[in-house]
C-alpha cells in the first residue's frame, strides 16, 4: 500500500507536465504533414523513430545505475508529501530544461541526468519489494511485463493503419482523476483503492505508450529527444503500477 499510494504519485503528474506539452506540439505537427507520403518525409519519420529506440535504450543505463545505487546505499530518500513536493520541483525543472535544449546534445545530456535521478527515487520503492522473500522475482516480473508491453504496442502502433490522435483528451482526463485519487490515498491509506488505482493506472499508461508511439510513426512527434522522453515515462509508469499490482495482489506476503 505504500508503494501504490505514495511511490507511484510522482510520475504520474510527470507525465501530465509532458502530455500539455504533447497537446501543444501536436496542433504545430499534424498528422496531415505525412499526407504526400513523400520520400523525405518517409525518411524523417524512420530516422525519428530509430534515434528514439537508441536513445530510450540509453537511458536504460543510468535509471538501473541511479536505482542500483540508492539501493546498494540505502540512500534515504524524501517520501510522503514532502517528499512529492520536492521530487515535483526538479522533475518539472528537468523536464522544463529537455523541453528547452531538445534540439541540441545539451537536452540528451538533461535527459540522461533526468533518467539517473528518476532511477534514485525508483530505488526507495524497490528497497521495499527487495526486503519481501519474493521481491526479485516480482520485480523482474514487473520488468518483463513492461518489456512485453513496449514491444507488442509498439509493433502494433507500426503496423496498425488506426489514428489514435484522438485519444489524447481522454487520457489527460483519466490523469487528472488518477491524481486526485491517489492524492487521497496519501491520507485514507486503503489497500482495495492502492490496487485499483493501479490497475487504471496501469491501463491509462498502457494507452498512453500506444498514443505516443502512434504519434511518432505518424509523424506528430519530429523531435527525438520529445519522443524518448514521452515513452520513457510511460514505461517507467507502466513499471510501477505493474509492480504495485503484483505486490498488492500477492497474499503470501
């Protein structure tokens, strides 16, 4: 419940710092862009799409470095409502900056600094799953499960001829009330709403890895560094809300 409840807030509003962002840019890059289905633009699109995959595998390495540290160190992580308002404050702050230097080598750095620090707060969670008897192989599940999702949405995303443009409204909506839900958690501390915020949330984010990747192959997202911070954020979502499920719904700890 303490994961559900307090670990899982953080990302979540995260995530709707990008998705404004998203919503502006895609009034700037519209799908119709693609409409000539032209060489160049086909071109664009793939090269969008490789640096993306590239760039969210780097990333991989300094969030398993950043959790792996605040693990091995056991380094006391600020939690609760203090804790949220500080993590709120330099995740914006990163975000704000990526935002900003995205057209430049500046902005990967940010991005990689970003994932290190979200790896940092990832490890207070993963100190409480590690202490279970079964806590690596929930963990490793959550990771596999997150994998699975990654590629088949993304293989779907590419071969599925669907516009998912539209799902963007719905989603920021389902954000906002998975927020105000899990900020009362923060006080009612209820096991049934921990594991019910984390299975919408699990589908809300789930949907939103699809609506992002969709936007890249459709070509609403032409700026790399923008694409791997939006997917990365989903999967480290999809991550905790998966992890959170598994813990909760294990009753032998």
């Amino acid at each position: 419940m303490h994961v559900a409840g307090n670990g899982l807030a953080t990302p979540v509003l995260v995530k709707q710092k990008g998705l404004l962002k998203h919503m502006e840019q895609q009034n700037l890059n519209t799908y119709g862009f693609g409409k000539g289905a032209s060489a160049d633009y086909a071109l664009q699109r793939n090269r969008v799409l490789r640096n993306t995959y590239w760039l969210l595998a780097l990333t991989m390495v300094p969030t398993v470095l950043g959790a792996w540290l605040g693990v091995a160190l056991r380094l006391p992580m600020p939690s609760g409502l203090i804790g949220f308002v500080i993590f709120m404050a330099v995740a914006f702050g990163f975000v704000w900056a990526i935002e900003k230097n995205k057209n430049s080598g500046l902005g990967v750095a940010l991005l990689l600094g970003f994932t290190f620090i979200m790896g940092l707060f990832l490890s207070r969670i993963l100190q409480v799953y590690l202490a279970l008897p079964s806590g690596p192989q929930l963990i490793a599940t959550a990771a596999a499960g997150t994998g699975f999702m990654f590629m088949a949405l993304g293989a779907y995303a590419t071969t599925t001829k669907r516009d998912f443009s539209n799902m963007g409204k719905f989603l920021f909506i389902g954000v906002i009330m998975l927020i105000v839900a899990i900020v009362a958690n923060y006080f009612l501390k209820l096991p049934a709403l921990a594991l019910t915020i984390s299975v919408i949330g699990f589908g809300i984010f789930s949907a939103y890895l699809l609506y992002d990747l969709s936007r890249i192959v459709n070509g609403g997202e032409t700026n790399y560094v923008s694409a791997t911070l939006a997917v990365y954020l989903d999967l480290f979502n999809i991550f905790q809300f998966l992890l959170s499920i598994l813990g909760l719904t294990n009753n032998n700890e």
